[in-house]
C-alpha cells in the first residue's frame, strides 16, 4: 500500500487568543503527511519556492515521507495568514499569496503513479484530477478536499472531478453549500450522485460523522483541556484517517470506523499548540494511549 497527497506546503502567520507566529510551515499537505506518516510511508506532491530551506525542509526529514514529488520554483512559496476569534472556531483569512502556487502543474514521479491510496488536498480541482490521471492503475482509494472558493467558482470543475472519488471530506458548511441541502443526511445522499459513495463530514468541536449507503457513524471531538491553534485540523484529521487506512490495507466497515478515531485523535492533537508544533514532537505510543481513551469515552453497556 502506498498513499500519495497533493496540496499545500506554506508559510503561515497565525493569531489566536494564546499567542500568534509568523512565517511557521504549514499547509494542507504539510499537515496531512505528519499525521499520515504515523502509519505508513507517504509520497508528497507540491510546490515551494526558493526562500523555502532546509531548516524549513526539516520538518519532513526523519519520517516516512518522500519529497522527491516536492517541486522547488524560482518566487515565493505560498503564504497564508489567519486570525482566530475569541471561541476559537470562527476565523478571517487575512492573507492569501498563492505565489509560486499559482503556476503549479503537479507532475508525480514514476514510483508515486502506483499509489494505492489518493488524498486530494484543497486546491483547484482541475490540479487534482491531473494528478489522479497520472495515476496508472486503479487506486483502492481515493479521497478529496475542497472548500467554498472552489464551490463556488469552479462548480463545473469540483463537479468533473468529484465523479473520480470515493470519500468526499468536507466540512458541514461546504456539504450544506454543495448539495443545497441543510440537513446532513440529504446533503449525503445528493452529494452520492455526485460520485463519492462515502461522505466525511468534520465538524470541528462537534466530531466528526461519517455518512456511507445507510449507516452514519459519528466520533466526537477528544476532549481536551486547552486547544491552542485550530489550524490544520482537517487536514491532520486527514492524515490519521487515510494513513491508518493505508497502513492496515484493508477497507471495510471496521477499518472504516476505526479510521474515524484515528482521524479525530490526530485533529486533537494538532490543536494542542501552534502550527505543527505538537505533531512534530508526538510519539506513536501517545496516539495508541488517546484511541484507548477514545474508546473508554465512547463505550457503554446496552
Ligand atoms: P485548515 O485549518 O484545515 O483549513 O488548514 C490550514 C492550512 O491550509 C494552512 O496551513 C494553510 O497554509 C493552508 N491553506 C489555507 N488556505 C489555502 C488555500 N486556499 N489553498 C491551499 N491551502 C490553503
């Protein structure tokens, strides 16, 4: 098994009520191969510019992650910044320089064409279905991403791309947005005419609910004594979801639920400080120890 992601690797300047950092790495793709890396060997796909260096390329060295796939540009690598409110869910986007993102044609190297595992980041949708037509071969699996902007501007292409994929993995937000539906289960099944045939639905302190045919699953969110930085969240929950997937090489409806806890334990704790500080220093034994507490905090007798 082997899983590949595309999306993100930036710089990001980040303000909640803790405290704030400036120019940190971060990025959807950054984000998800950390958490992924837990599990199993992860091949990266995207770009970054000439100010991005070594000490940055640091945060990947030492873990199961291949960035041969890791295009280096002449201009800047992307930067994003962001402030948090005071609850810690709503937040503005204060900047977006897509810099060298903007020009970005993601090319896989020949080993990556053989993943069996797909996580399509949040970036345009037309760049995620080059990058599944590069792959040669039927993948067992293959999961995206996206947000409003992409909703909204480029429905036709989200739409294309979306016949393509197994599990969407959006937000309650952009599944309402998506399918025009409010309520979750019809927004489900609208969203399955579309292409995927499982919906993962993150809803940041709510959990997160999982919608595939008839069943819904649903995990809560770990609970946690102090969350510092929200930001890649989705994207560690991501990562431990598709890794842990990727890692068992078997998909069923257990492994499928149990991809749910390992997904939610990873978003808990990227949140636990700022940018990738706590997956940069997390050890697998700690994830083993929060699934046990996961399973006491939602186990009971009938
Ligand atoms: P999340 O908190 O899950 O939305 O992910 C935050 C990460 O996504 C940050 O590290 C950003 O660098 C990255 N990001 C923010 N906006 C975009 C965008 N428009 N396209 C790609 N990545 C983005």
């Amino acid at each position: 098994m082997s899983l590949l992601v595309v999306g993100s690797v930036a710089f990001d300047a980040i303000e909640t009520p803790f405290g704030s950092v400036d120019r940190t790495v971060g990025g959807a793709a950054t984000y998800f191969s950390l958490a992924a890396s837990f599990f199993t060997r992860v091949n990266l796909v995207g770009v970054v510019g000439d100010d991005f260096a070594t000490e940055h390329e640091a945060v990947f060295s030492g873990r199961e992650i291949d960035i041969a796939g890791l295009e280096r540009a002449a201009g800047k690598t992307f930067f994003w910044s962001g402030r948090y409110h005071d609850n810690l869910i709503d937040r503005i986007t204060l900047t977006t320089d897509l810099n060298v993102f903007a020009n970005f044609n993601p090319r896989l190297p020949e080993p990556y064409r053989k993943s069996t595992h797909i996580f399509l980041a949040n970036i345009d949708p037309t760049l995620q279905r080059s990058v599944l037509k590069q792959v040669t071969g039927k993948p067992t699996l293959v999961a995206l991403d996206t947000m409003n902007y992409w909703i909204e501007r480029t429905p036709a292409e989200l739409r294309e791309t979306l016949r393509h994929v197994d599990i969407l993995m959006i937000n309650d937000e952009e599944a309402r947005q998506l399918s025009s539906e409010y309520n979750l289960l019809r927004a489900a099944r609208r969203i399955f005419k579309m292409g995927p045939k499982t919906l993962v639905i993150k809803r940041g302190e709510h959990g997160a609910m999982m919608v595939h045919n008839d069943w819904v699953f649903s995990v809560p969110a770990y609970p946690l004594d102090e969350v510092h930085d929200p930001t890649g969240a989705g994207d560690s929950f991501a990562g431990g979801f598709m890794g842990y997937l990727a890692g068992a090489g078997r998909l069923n409806g257990d492994t499928l639920r149990l991809a749910m806890v390992y997904g939610s334990v990873l978003g808990s704790f990227a949140v636990e400080k700022f940018g990738l500080e706590r997956l940069l220093s997390l050890k697998r034994r700690e994830i083993t120890a929060r699934v046990r507490h996961f399973h006491k905090l939602t186990t009971f007798k009938l």
